[in-house]
C-alpha cells in the first residue's frame, strides 16, 4: 500500500470553536491538530473554547497530560502521519510511525 505524505495541519477547528462558541451558551469543546501546550493554553485562555480534546497523541503518549500538568513544554511526538490509522480494524490502535515507509 501506498500512502502519499502530506504536510500536518494544526489547530485547523480553532477559528470554527471560536465563532461556535460566541453563538452558543454551552461548553464548546475543539478538537483537530492540537499538538502543543502552549496552543491549548492559547485556546482557553484566548477564549475560542472551553475544552481541547486530543487524540492521536494519546496513541503514541498516553501520559501527554501528565507531561503537560509538569510543565513539560514539549511538543507531541505525534507527527500527524495518520498510520495509526491505517491497522485500526486490524487490531490494538498504536503508533506506527518509522515502521512504515
């Protein structure tokens, strides 16, 4: 199989929670792209949503929010390659990011 590589898109629902979330009187949660703390801190802070949900990188780090709550700035080793996708019928969801070329 051959899967075309393409570039990673990030926080690609954050203008859509934003003006969501300025019509709605109800908890507005994002989810699309977000990889790094700071963005999450942005998003919540800036007001665009309520709630950030993640969940690719919960795949290749389930501790992510444990690193993010001890101030780890890094980002997600989550590349956004999509092969996590891939197996998912097949069997345990995981990463398989470098196994597949």
């Amino acid at each position: 199989m051959i899967v075309d590589r393409h570039e990673p898109l990030y926080n690609y629902n954050v203008c859509a929670a934003r003006e969501i979330k300025q019509n709605v009187k109800i908890p507005v949660i994002v989810v699309g792209g977000i990889r790094h703390r700071h963005d999450i801190e942005q998003i919540i802070g800036g007001n665009m949503a309520d709630f950030v949900a993640m969940g690719r990188p919960f795949i290749i780090e389930p501790d992510i929010v444990n690193r993010f709550k001890n101030q780890d700035l890094s980002e997600s080793s989550c590349i956004n390659c999509g092969y996590c996708l891939l197996a998912i019928e097949q069997g345990p969801t995981r990463c398989f990011h470098g196994e597949l070329s």
